[in-house]
C-alpha cells in the first residue's frame, strides 16, 4: 500500500516546479515585449478555460452561485491576480532569481496567520523555523540598506508583498471552500475571475497587450504559459484538498529552487551569494514550520472551515 505522504509531496514538486517555470516564462515573456499584467491575462484565460473544459467533461461547470463567485474573485485578486502580477513585473528588474526567493517565504507566513485563527498551535519547533526563515530575508535585504543606490532596496520592499498576498490566500482558500466543490471547478472559476481583474486593470490603463498574429514567438510563450497553468493549478487545489494550506505553502520553496536554478542556468543571472544564504535559511525554515502529516492538517483545516 502507498504511503499517505507521496500524493500530497508528488503535488507539491508538481506545483512547485510549474509554479518556478511561470516565473522564468514571465521573463521571456517580457523579453518580448508583452507586458506583464498582458501577459498574466492570457495565461488566467487560457488555463481557466482549459480547466473548465476539463471540469465539463468531468460532470460540472464552476458553479455560477453567489458563495463560489465570491471565492472565484477574492482567491483569485489575494492568491493570483495581485501576487503573480506584482511577481511578473519584478521579474525583469530584480530577476527571476531574486523574485524566486521571494516565493519561498509564504510557508512561514501561512504558519503566522494560520496559528493566528486557530487552524495551528504554537509549536517551538516552528517558530525557531519562523526565525531561521526572517533571518536569511534580512540577509537578502542588508546589502541594499547599506547600498549608496537604495532603488534596489525599494523595489524589494514593494516585492515583499507578493509572499504576504500569497499566504493570505493559502489560508483563505482553505477556511473558505464552498462544501462539496471540486478542486477543479474551483482552480477554473479562480483563473477565469484572475482574468477578469488583469482584463479591468489592463483596459482601465488601454494597455491590453494583444501581440500581433505573425507573432510566432510571443504566442508559443502564451500557450506554453496556459499549458504550465492549467497542470499547476490542478495539482494546486488539490494539494489544497488533501494537504491543508501550511503543506501547501511549502510550494513556495520549490518554486524558488527552480527560478534559482532556471534564471542562473537559462537566462545567464548571476548567482549571488545573498540569494544562497537567503534561501538555505528559507528552505530550513520551512522544513521546521512543515506539518508533520500532510492529510492530517488537511483535517483540521477543513474542521476549522466549517465552524
């Protein structure tokens, strides 16, 4: 008999190494031109629409009621819309690199928030994980502080939103799941409603980036995009399903190994050794906050969702 522990981890590599792809695809995807919040768009759309194609063949479309659209648009602007865009545009300024690491951090601030409203009990353990995990981020951010140019500086603060939105989300999608829907339907109606607030934001500002139809190399990124989401996100939610949100979280660490390794190894980033340091002490971090059985916090979760 398997193990209880290999879905939930063969998910979380799965999502994780999806998710650190995404990243290094937005790179590319600025490369040529295309905006990033365009971008984001195109890549919700399609992998929203894909999924929901999925959840039809399978029995049911994302239910339209009031209780799912809500959850469609607040999942989506706290775990996709706002992180990811920020992500996106950070990309090409800071790297795919340094953006990677930044998307190790969430596990720890899903442990914060989630002891915080009861799902978790303060452990020792997992909260010298806490303090492993902000000291190797104040070891990424004291060589900007002391910088004479302090541009950088302030565009990792702004990029410390991103794991913030992330864990917000981590837990809201689990207190929140409307009983009895499927992690399908769900991960399609929250690409969709991702799309619609890229699509709001991007026409408010007219700069919906649509790349010309002779643009070869710009469409096969965005597919290549809608592809790598659409299997992300299945794997995520039902991660999510099984796993609870601090396991979940942990994709955050997977995700920042291959936008480390892909941005140093594909895009020529050079690899510092701040960014080494800084996520060792997040990874270590993590491996202290983890649940000790995935489909145990799984739930308890879900026992505090329906309280």
């Amino acid at each position: 008999m398997r193990p209880t522990w290999v879905k939930p981890v063969l998910l979380l590599i799965g999502a994780g190494f999806m998710g650190g792809s995404s990243i290094l695809l937005a790179k590319i995807g600025a490369q040529e031109g295309i905006p990033p919040l365009s971008y984001l768009f195109w890549q919700c759309l399609g992998a929203g629409l894909v999924l929901g194609m999925l959840a039809a063949l399978r029995g049911g479309l994302p239910p339209l009621r009031w209780d799912y659209i809500r959850y469609y648009f607040l999942a989506g602007l706290v775990s996709l819309a706002f992180p990811m865009g920020l992500g996106y545009f950070m990309v090409p300024i800071i790297g795919a690199s340094m953006a990677g690491v930044f998307t190790a951090l969430p596990p720890l601030m899903t442990y914060l928030i989630s002891m915080g409203i009861g799902i978790e009990t303060a452990q020792f353990k997992r909260l010298m994980g806490l303090m492993v995990g902000f000291c190797g981020v104040l070891f990424l951010y004291l060589p900007q502080i002391t910088a004479p140019d302090s541009t950088l500086l302030g565009y990792l603060l702004v990029a410390a939103l991103i794991p913030v939105s992330l864990a917000i989300g981590n837990v809201y999608r689990t207190v929140a799941w409307p009983k009895g829907a499927s992690p399908l339907t769900l991960a399609s109606g929250m690409m969709l409603a991702s799309a619609v607030l890229c699509l709001m934001f991007e026409t408010g500002r007219d700069q919906l980036h649509v790349p010309d139809i002779d643009s070869g190399a710009a469409w096969l990124i965005i597919a290549v995009q809608m592809a790598v989401g659409s299997l992300m996100y299945i794997c995520h939610f039902e991660l999510q399903r099984v796993a609870g949100p601090v396991f979940l979280s942990q994709i955050g660490y997977v995700m920042a190994l291959t936008s480390l390794a892909g941005g140093t190894l594909l895009l020529g980033e050079t690899l510092r050794l701040e960014l080494i340091v800084t996520l060792g002490c997040v990874v270590a971090g993590t491996f202290l906050v983890r649940p000790a059985s995935g489909p145990a916090q799984s739930a308890k979760a879900q026992g505090a969702a329906t309280r």
